[in-house]
C-alpha cells in the first residue's frame, strides 16, 4: 500500500514531504521521459516527486511549507525569447513570482538549463545568446567554489554531462557562487544563498534520456533534422555518469518530513 508523502506507513515510518517538479515540456514523451528519469535518479516514486505541466495548467497556489524542495526542468522555453506564446508568458510570470519567493527565503531549488534562465532573470543576471551549446556532451570544470559545495562533493573536478542550450547566463551578481563552467559556457551551475541552484547541463540526463529528446524535438530548431543519427552517434562518446549524484544530493540533502 502506497502512503501519501508526508504520513506514516503500516511500520510507523513517516515519510518525508514531497519535492515538486515543475515541467516545461509539452510532448507527453519528453515530459514523461523527464519524470521518470528524476525519480530514478533521485531516488524517489510517484508520492514522493509531484508535478505540474505548466504547459497543461497553471502553477496555481504552491505552500512552500509543504514540500521538501522545488526542481524545475528543461525544454524549448528560453526566458530571451522575442515572440512567446501565451502558455509560455503565462508559465513564466509564474515562475518568477514563485522563484522570488524561492530566493527570499533560501528555499531549496534547482533549476535544470531552464534554471539559469528563470532563476538568473531573478536575480539579476545578465541571461542572453553569448554562449550557446549544442545538443550532446559538454566537459563540465568544477570551480573552487563549487568544490566546497555539498551537491557536487561526489563529482570529480572534471566529468561529462549532457547538454543543449541556446541561451546562457553571462553575467552573475555578485554574492552568487559559480559552481562550474565549460570551455564554451563560463556559467555551466550557480547557487544563491546556501539552498538555491541552477545548472546549464541536465543532472537526470543519462544517453537513453537524450536520445529520447532529440528524437522528439529534431524539429524544434535545436539542429537540422537531418543531424539526428549524427548526433546520437557523438553522444554515445561520452562518459555521462557524474552528474546524476548532484541531483541525489540534492534530494538527500533536503527530504524533510
């Protein structure tokens, strides 16, 4: 029997509250890909990660009090885009009231891609098209500061990760730790306070997950749809196998009853 996240199971032990996923993605297969690929990795189930499709229904009234922590994934919005859709302007003005409430109150959050977009409009980075990188594998560098950070204690200083993104934060206030970067992306994970993160690569993304997305979006413009073969090839390449204990960490670190 399955317990609501929260309660007490039939052994007396009480579960902790539930982390939410806020997902961005309107193809239920990259949506569902997504979903399940966070739970796996963080190592939770259907009680213990919820989640909303913004671009299904709104965000509606989130008591911050009642989770154990805020994850926010990747997809097709970019926070510099010139010519939004409705669902998206909606989506992110919720998501800026929600993440202003998040930053006021260090609450625990981590934003994957989409993240430093959100997040970075926030807080006042500068978030622009300086540094795009292409779908695949990326070498992710941890900075001093990031080596002192407890998410990536399991990490070694340099690991590959999957990626894809065409817009990047160039510039962080200051106050915000950068916590790794890549030769072609100077912001590739950022913390504000002690509990709020954001990574330009994806920590719940492993080679089965990336072949699902290119298969679904080869025609959103991310490459030439003729690229795809190519592409999964490369990714076969790298050796992505670090990055998921950031996101365990994360869930680790903050699962509260």
């Amino acid at each position: 029997m399955r317990h609501p996240a929260g309660t007490t199971g039939s052994r007396g032990v009480a579960r902790s509250k539930p982390f939410l996923l806020l997902s961005i993605r309107g193809e239920d297969e990259a949506a569902d890909d997504e979903y399940r690929a966070m739970m796996r990795f963080g190592g939770l189930d259907a009680a213990g990660l919820r989640r909303i499709r913004l671009t299904h229904e709104p965000l509606g009234r989130i008591d911050l009090a009642d989770l154990s922590g805020v994850i926010l994934g990747g997809g097709p919005y970019n926070v510099s885009d010139t010519d939004k859709p409705a669902a998206q302007r909606r989506a992110e003005a919720e998501l800026f009231a929600l993440l202003e409430r998040i930053v006021d109150q260090d609450f625990p959050f981590l934003g994957c891609c989409y993240g430093v977009g959100t997040l970075g409009t926030v807080i006042g980075a500068s978030i622009d098209r300086t540094y795009p990188e292409p779908v695949g594998g990326v070498r992710v560098t941890v900075t001093d500061a990031g080596r002192d950070d407890p998410l990536f204690a399991e990490v070694p200083d340099a690991f590959d990760a999957y990626g894809g993104h065409k817009e990047g934060a160039s510039r962080l206030p200051a106050g915000t730790a950068r916590l790794a970067s890549s030769p072609t992306c100077p912001v590739q994970a950022f913390r504000v306070g002690h509990n709020v993160y954001a990574t330009q690569f994806h920590p719940e993304l492993d080679l089965a997950g990336l072949i699902t997305r290119i298969n679904v979006y080869k025609d959103h413009r991310y490459f030439p749809p003729e690229s795809a073969e190519e592409l999964k090839d490369a990714a076969r390449q790298w050796d992505v196998r670090h990055p998921m204990s950031i996101l365990r960490r994360f869930v680790a670190r903050y699962a509260r009853g």
